[in-house]
C-alpha cells in the first residue's frame, strides 16, 4: 500500500474541555502512516490560502484508526479550527518527528512531567505505557483548577497535580512539584517530558546529575515540519539540528539550554 504523508481526515468531534482548550478527532479518509508516541502532524486550520501556513500539533491518542489533537486557541489560526464542526474535511501532513523511545528492561519506573498542553505529547506514550503494565508517576502541572479536566481520559494509578491558584494539589508550577519529588529519582528511573525550556533545562540538569536517562520534546514554532524551512533549528553538542527533523524528542545532555 502506497502510504502518504499528505491526506485528508473527517472531524468526528471538535469538543471544548475548557473556553481555550479544545479536543479534536479526526477520522482520516485515506491511507496514512501510524504515527508514533511523540510525533506530529501539519493541519490546515483553513480550506483557504489565509492563513496559509499549517500548524504543528503533537498527537494526543491514536485509537481505533482514529487521530486525536489537543490543542488551546492561540491567535487566528486555532480560533479557525475551534469554529470547526462535526463532519467537515481537514487536511494534514504527516506523521513526522523523531518518537519517544520504548524504556529498555532496566527502567523500574518511568516519570512523565509536563504541565498545561505538555500532556499532548504525552498522552499517546502514558497510554500505551499503561497497556503494556509499566509503573508511572505523572507530575503534571496547570494554570487553575479548570484546566485539570484535561486529565479526565487518563488512567494512571499514581498522578501529582499542582496548580498555579493552588485550588488542587501542590501550589506552584509543575517545576516546583518536580523539585519537591527529584529526590525520589532512581538509577532506573526514567523520565520523559514536554515543555517549555525552562522546565526541560532543569529536568536536564536534575538528570544528568542523578545519572538519569530523560527524554525531552522541545516545544518550537515551525512552519514546513519537515527541516526544509530551518525555522526551529536549536543548537547541540552535536551542531545545529532541526526540531522537526531531529526532534522534537532529544537525550538529557544533548541540547545546550
């Protein structure tokens, strides 16, 4: 079968969990490539040429064939998507992106950490994680309370919430809670996170001095997604790499903060 990086999908639901935050599934119409835990796909938010550029979105879930996004109205672009109703057509490009890797047999406890819309990222590799039985502390992170609904699909025994207004959990960022627990970390531990730089530049460093394997996706603007444009080139101990092409997923130690 001829496999596609360009195709087009049917919206089975365009649902808000928040005012700004949105979940979108998609059904595609044609052949595609299964996309991994920790890829992308390009969506275009309009039929039109205006705005012309697609937009990145991380894959919340796959299940049953079916693509599912998450995503928070940002400017002009997501408020277009969010408009969008059940049954209308989108196209998109992809799978693309360098993947989570599987923990090897030596991990005794993977820790996830993200906060806000991080958990898209995520959500795809917690899901088959749990499946496969593997131990999981999540630490997640949220402006307010509100947002927590995000949370609402995922099963995890052990999950450590903070919130910004302090109305659940830890009060503070999902920095904060990570400081408060890093202690915790094992030699076989492993953790996989999605943020901004400051968070993953500190995860880096907690687990570098712990002597601990992370993985890291690197939150960029891009506009080809797929290393032609150079638009969200970061530097590493290894030169300039492409977060689209390279990345998004990086080793602890790899990239220079």
């Amino acid at each position: 079968m001829n496999l596609s990086i360009s195709f087009k999908a049917e919206i089975v639901e365009n649902t808000a969990i928040t005012p700004d935050i949105f979940k979108l599934t998609l059904r595609p119409l044609d052949s595609f490539s299964e996309p991994l835990p920790g890829q992308f796909f390009m969506l275009s938010v309009s039929e039109s040429h205006d705005p012309l550029l697609k937009r990145p979105f991380s894959i919340f879930n796959f299940k049953d064939r079916e693509l599912q996004f998450l995503y928070r109205i940002r400017g002009r672009g997501t408020r277009l998507l969010s408009e969008k109703k059940q049954g209308q057509r989108i196209s998109l490009t992809g799978p693309f992106g360098k993947s989570y890797p599987q923990p090897d047999k030596s991990t005794q406890e993977v820790w996830i950490v993200t906060g806000g819309l991080g958990i898209a990222s995520l959500n795809f590799m917690i899901n088959r994680l749990t499946g496969e039985g593997q131990r999981l502390k999540v630490l997640y992170g949220a402006r307010t309370g509100p947002e927590l609904r995000i949370l609402e699909d995922i099963r995890v025994k052990e999950i450590l919430i903070a919130t910004e207004d302090g109305t659940e959990g830890f009060t503070g960022t999902v920095l904060d809670l990570f400081n408060s627990y890093s202690m915790n970390l094992q030699p076989s531990s492993l953790i996989y996170a999605c943020g901004p730089q400051a968070v993953l530049s500190f995860i880096d460093q907690k687990a570098q001095e712990r002597g601990i394997k992370a993985y890291l996706s690197l939150e960029e603007r891009m506009a080809c997604g797929f290393g032609v444009c150079l638009g969200c080139v970061i530097k590493t101990k290894e030169g300039y790499k492409r977060v689209c092409k390279e990345g998004p997923v990086f080793r602890e130690g790899e990239v220079i903060w």
